[in-house]
C-alpha cells in the first residue's frame, strides 16, 4: 500500500503540473497559474480533465495514507 500511495501522489501531481503546463503554453498566462484558485482561468476540456484526474488521483493518495495510518 506504500508504493501505491506514492505512485498516485506522483502521478496526481504530474497531471496537474501538466495541465496547467498546458494552460500556460496555450495562453501565455503566466498570472493566471499564479492565482489558480481564480476563476479567470479558461481550462479547455482536455485541460480541465488532466486537472480533476490529478486532483483525483491526490485525493486517493491521502485516502490510501489515512487507510495504511489505521492499519
């Protein structure tokens, strides 16, 4: 359950940082990946996936670190 832990932080990570990777190559904005948290940002669909399957994935991660700290 360890490794499957980090596997997911790592890869909930990367898909975020390449969403938004993807957002500051297609628009320039460099503003707007500062304040994220803003709607100001126009993810398009592809973008906006990346970005929930990441958070997604971050998300299993801290579940599995809760679940292996009750074990």
């Amino acid at each position: 359950m360890f490794y499957a832990e980090k596997i997911a932080l790592m890869a909930g990570l990367c898909l975020v940082l390449y969403a938004y990777f993807r957002y500051w190559r297609r628009t320039g904005d460099g503003q707007g990946l500062v304040m994220f948290w803003r709607r100001a940002m126009a993810l398009n669909v592809v973008e906006f996936k990346l970005q929930r399957g990441g958070i997604a994935l971050l998300l299993v991660a801290v579940v599995l670190r809760f679940a292996q700290a009750l074990l």
